[in-house]
C-alpha cells in the first residue's frame, strides 16, 4: 500500500482570485512564448553561420514551451469546476501541473545546446561537453518527475525526498559544467561579449533556483495558497529561463558575428547593430573564381551579365 501521507498540489480548491491568477499567469507566460518565437524566426539572419544553431534551438525550446503553454491552459480550464464560490479540482486537475515536466524534458536540454552554440568550445570537447550537458539536463528532470508523479503517486514523502535529492545531484552537476563552458569561453571572445554570456549564465541559473524551492514547497508545504505561488512561480521562471536568457545568448551570438568579421575570419551580409550601435559592416562572401573587385562591381551594374 502507497504511504499517502501528503496531497498533491493539484488536489486544492482555489479561490476564484487563485484561480484567476495562476490562469492570467499561464496564459501571459505562453504568448511570450509565442512572441519570442517569432522574434527568433526573423532573427536568424542577424548572426552568423557559426552562431546560428544557438537561435534554432531558441525557436525550438520558444515552440516546444509555447505549445505546451497552450495545453496547461485549456487543462487548466477544464481541471476545475466552480462550486459555492470556488474552483474544486476533477480528474482533469492532474494535467495542469505534471505536463510542466514533459515540456523541460525537451526544452532544458535544449538550452544546453543554446548556451554552448556561441561558447568558446568547438570540435571534440564542444561535442563531449555537449553530451554532458544534454545527458545532465534530462536527468534532472526526468528523476524529479518520477518523484513528483510516478513513485508513490506524487504522495510518498520518501519517493519525493528520495528522488528529490538525485535530481538536485544532476543539478548541481549541471552548475558545474555550465561554469566550466563559461571559464573555458573567456579567452575566446572579447569582454563585451563575455560579459552578455556570463550575464546569460547567472540568469539561467538564478531562474533555476526556483524549481528545486517549488518542488519542496509544493511538497512539504502544501495548500491552496502554495499551489497558486508554484504555478504563478514557474510560468515567470519559465520566461526568465527561456526568454530573458535567449535575448542574452542571441546579443552574444550577435557580437561574435561582428567579432568575427573584423577579424576577417567570416562574411557576413548584414551590418551587426546592437541598442543602435554599429558593431561591423555587411562582408559579402567572395565567391569562388571570381575577383572581389569583379563581385562589387557585379553588385553595382545589376543589368549586366
């Protein structure tokens, strides 16, 4: 027999104010979603080639989260039935919180792919480094869901504590391997730059720090008043960890670009600005057999063949 010895989250009535609440919060965290993926999609051409792995996995994570906002949202819609003045829990209930962790299976890792896109690692120890990271990422998330979900029904304090503590393992674990991609990346671009990616770090990892601090509160600490705060808590997190930090990756993605064309080690067609600042000219790339002098007056005399 499973020790139900504490109620899952999803189990309180809400007040019509609770529940108003977690929606709004649900609802706006989603269409930010949906904006950024669309600011990413019209973005990609900002960045240079080398860079632009980092924006596709910022549309997908963007994507991924944006859909997965719209399901929590209509489950939430139907998870609650509005009786004497407040919002009682049905069976629909258990889809407005657990589906959170399907959606981090896929994005967190993707993350991880995000932030080493514009790191300074590249060949082998990139592709080991991102193994480790990706392989962390899913633990994390995937172990924390056994205990919130699987094990004891969510109900278990032993399954949560136990669980609990090897996902906050590959937490940990995770903080030490983001560090090391960011000490190892100093050298390799110029302190502009380095300073937006470490920026881009300490904002991921501060959202973060919320997720463990729900996990228990929801937990340990439950009620109707709990619950409103976890939900309302991870929407925002959600978009500070999405969001905030992939504007931050995209402007170091930016200044690498124009890094790089200053130093002659790529073309890029487009003039890289930032909060109005001019970082490089548009460089054509010189096509193959044909002189530079040839390609610009090329593009000047348009009519001619």
């Amino acid at each position: 027999m499973v020790a139900a010895d504490i109620a899952r989250p999803e189990s309180f009535p809400l007040s019509t104010g609770q529940h108003d609440l977690i929606q709004y919060a649900m609802t706006v965290a989603g269409l930010a979603l949906f904006a950024h993926f669309l600011r990413a999609w019209n973005s990609a051409g900002e960045v240079g080639a080398r860079y632009r792995p980092a924006v596709h996995a910022s549309m997908a994570v963007s994507a991924v989260a944006a859909l997965s906002y719209a399901y929590l949202v209509l489950e939430f819609d139907q998870g609650y039935t509005y009786v004497d003045g407040s919002h009682v829990p049905n069976a629909e209930a258990l889809n407005t919180l657990t589906p959170r962790y399907m959606d981090w299976s896929v994005t967190v890792p993707l993350l991880m792919v995000e932030f080493l896109a514009v790191s300074g690692l590249v060949g082998a120890r990139a592709r080991s480094m991102r193994a480790a990271l990706v392989g962390a990422a899913f633990l994390m998330i995937f172990t924390g869901y056994l205990g919130a979900t699987v094990d004891g029904a969510g109900t278990d304090q032993a399954e949560l504590l136990g669980w609990g503590i090897v996902s906050t393992a590959f937490y940990v674990l995770l903080h030490v391997l983001l560090l090391r991609v960011l000490r190892s990346s100093r050298e390799a671009m110029g302190a502009q730059a380095y300073a937006s990616y470490r920026n881009a770090a300490v904002l991921l990892l501060s959202a973060w720090g919320w997720y463990p601090i729900a996990y228990a509160i929801s937990n340990w600490l439950p009620g109707a008043g709990w619950t409103t705060t976890v939900q309302v808590g991870f929407s925002f997190a959600d978009v500070v960890a999405k969001v905030g930090f992939a504007v931050l990756v995209h402007k170091v993605a930016k200044l690498r670009t124009a890094e790089d064309v200053l130093a002659g080690e790529q073309a890029h067609p487009e003039e890289v600005w930032i909060s109005s600042v001019k970082h490089s000219d548009g460089v054509q790339p010189v096509l193959k057999g044909v002189l530079p002098a040839a390609a610009t007056r090329s593009e000047h005399e348009p009519g001619q063949r």
